[in-house]
C-alpha cells in the first residue's frame, strides 16, 4: 500500500468542459493506469474515492467526467442526456477518447499498459473504446452490458470481465444474453458475473435523492464487485515496484 496525493483536470469533449480527478501513487515513476467512468448520474466521490483506492495500490487512476461538472441527481434530467449519449457510440468514444488523451499524457502514466473500468453509462463508454480498438490491458464493467455495431467488438483486443445484478430491470435476462452471444461471436476473453438479488446500481451506496425504480445498494455485493474489478486488474495489469 502506498500513499498518494490528487488533483483536479480540465479538457473538452462533448462539447463541454469536463472536470476529472487524477489520483497519483507516492514516488516519480511511470505506473499502469486506470480510466474511471461512472454512473450515468455523473462524478463523485463514489468514483474519487475509488480512484484513490486504485492509486492506493499503486495505479495512476483518472475517474472521468460526463456533464461538464455536473451531478444529475433528477432521474429525468439524468436519462434525457443519457439515452442519447447510450444510442450514439461515436459520442461515447469522443468522451472516452478525451479522458484517456489526459490519462496518457500524464507522466507518471505507462501509456503501454491502461485498463478500462466503468459503472452504467461509464461502463459503456469503456466498452466501446474496446470495440473502438483502443490498445487496453482490461475493460472491467457493473451493470453496463450494452452491446455494439455489428462486428465491431472483434477490436476488443484485451480480457472483459462485465458484473450485474440478477435482479436488474435495466439490464434483463435478456440483454444479458445479447452481450455475451456478442463478446463469444468476436472471439473475446470475457466473463460475466451475476450478483443474486442485486438491483441496479448495486455496488453504489445509498443515495439521498429520487432515484429510478430497480436501483439498490448491496453492500456485500457491492465488495465483491470490487474485489473483482481489482482482481482482474492484478491479473491483466499487474503493479511491479
């Protein structure tokens, strides 16, 4: 365990100044490096301090923006920028391009070895710089099985390891079925794991706002979803002091 230390970073995309948090590991060397996307409610602390733990262990960790700075705590503000963004692969790559030209640019950074993490609408953008053939070491997701053009997840060139809850209503039976005949058709290395009796959201504590009907912390879940995403992360892309 290391200590680390953290800053604010401004850049464009989406038509939009983005505001991210950086956390840096102690010492002056490059490390591997995390991007961090998060719910489609936007940046937090949730994913602050998740980037912390990550520079904890020794990574560099970016958790990105998606509104310009904004939280969108109103279910409804949050889905009329959210399902459009979910529909237009190319937006969320633009997002996603933008927030990894920061990570890499970062000298402590290894631009050689990233990994890819996200939760809902972060999720999904960290999967399609995956079918965008971005060079990642891991794309690790929570409750964010959408799936992509035709073909184009045949560019996914590292291990997918993807959670959700067994009882998601945003993300049914059903549409976990696409996103695996879709990661088996391309020849990826995925797996999936499904939390029993978890909602949506489940690894994100309980909020005190209006949220959508289906949405629910678990927290024993909510740990073993992160000890996964860590575990995958030891294992495509391993911190060598």
């Amino acid at each position: 365990m290391t200590t680390f230390t953290t800053r604010t970073v401004t850049y464009p995309a989406d038509a939009l100044t983005m505001i991210g948090h950086l956390a840096l590991p102690a010492g002056a060397d490059r490390r591997p490096a995390v991007l961090i996307g998060p719910e489609g409610t936007g940046l937090s602390d949730v994913e602050r301090r998740r980037a912390g733990a990550l520079a904890e262990l020794g990574y560099v960790a970016l958790a990105f923006d998606l509104h310009g700075g904004r939280y969108l705590d109103d279910p409804g503000e949050m889905l009329a920028r959210c399902m459009p963004l979910l529909a237009d692969p190319d937006r969320m790559r633009n997002i996603g391009h933008a927030a990894l030209d920061v990570l890499r640019a970062e000298p402590r950074t290894d631009p050689d070895r990233i990994a890819a993490v996200g939760y809902g609408t972060g999720g999904a953008i960290a999967l399609e710089l995956g079918r965008d053939g971005v060079d990642l070491r891991a794309i690790g997701t929570v409750n964010a099985l959408t799936t992509g053009r035709p073909g184009e997840a045949a560019r996914i060139r590292c291990p997918v390891w993807a959670g959700v809850g067994s009882e998601d209503p945003i993300m049914p039976p059903a549409q976990r079925d696409a996103f695996t005949a879709e990661m088996q058709a391309a020849g990826v290395d995925w797996r999936l794991t499904v939390y029993g009796g978890a909602l949506h959201a489940f690894h994100h504590p309980t909020v005190d706002h209006t949220v959508r009907p289906g949405v629910g912390h678990h927290p024993r879940h909510a740990l073993r979803a992160w000890r996964d995403i860590v575990d995958l992360l030891a294992e495509c892309l391993p911190v060598t002091e």
